[in-house]
C-alpha cells in the first residue's frame, strides 16, 4: 500500500489496540492481558495488512500486464501492416503471383485483421491491397523479374 495508506491503516490499528485492551483489562494496565491482547490484534492486522498489500500488487501487475499487451498488439499491427505493403508492393511490381505468395499474404493479412480486431480498429487500405493481391494473375512459370523456373 501506499506511504499514507499504511499510516492510517496503522494509526487505526493502534486505536483499535488501545480501546480493545482498555475494555478487556478494564484500565489496570498491569492485567496480564495486555500483553496478550496486543499480540492478537497486531497478529490480525499484519494478516489484513499483508492481504491487502497483496491484492494491491496483483492489480498493479494486472494493469502493467494490459499495457504490456496492448503495447505488444500495437507493434505486431504496425510491423504486420509494414509487411503487407512490402509484399504488396513487390508482388504488383512483379505484375503476378503464385499460389504460395498469395496464401502467405493472405495469412499476413488475417493475422494482421485479427489484430485489428482484438484492438478494436481498422485499416481500409490494407483491405484494398488485399483485393490488389488476389486480383494478380497466377504466374505462368516463366522466368521474369528475377524469377527462374
């Protein structure tokens, strides 16, 4: 817990030891049970205590662990999104594509839609790439632009 958190969590731990001891000895300060008193109440608040500086934590990590996601999501759009223009580019250069090139887009391409989606965005021109990829004539098998039989 924070700094202040603890402060008040501890000042009204004492108060509460105080009013419980001042009730059970009833004001003698040398009862015995004194002793024994501030025993059980410092034992049960360092358990509170310990319970929920523990579920203070596990949020905090739950929250680190969203953004962490959500950063990771980002990236994998952008690199994804960099990779299909590239691919994009290169196969319309060539003018053509073979059923292995356009299956390896495409998977790219739901990869990077299943993205999108679990972001909760969209990129419109990816999708008119898409349409460009599978538009392109299957490659005859002649060699051209770099490509051997």
């Amino acid at each position: 817990m924070e700094t202040y958190k603890s402060l008040i969590y501890w000042g009204v731990t004492s108060g509460i030891g105080y009013v419980v001891t001042a009730v059970l000895t009833e004001g003698d300060p040398r009862d015995d049970h004194v002793a024994t008193v501030w025993l059980i109440v410092l034992a049960i608040a360092l358990a509170i205590y310990v319970a929920l500086s523990g579920a203070a934590a596990a949020r905090r990590r739950e929250a680190e662990a969203k953004k962490h996601d959500e950063l990771v999501d980002s990236a994998l759009k952008v690199l994804l999104r960099q990779k299909l223009v590239s691919e994009h580019d290169r196969l319309v250069a060539l003018g053509d594509a073979d059923d292995t090139q356009r299956r390896a887009w495409m998977a790219s391409y739901e990869t990077y839609e299943s993205l999108c989606e679990a972001t909760g965005d969209h990129n419109g021109v990816v999708d008119a790439y898409k349409e460009d990829v599978l538009g392109l004539p299957p490659w005859d098998g002649t060699a051209r632009h770099g490509r051997e039989e």
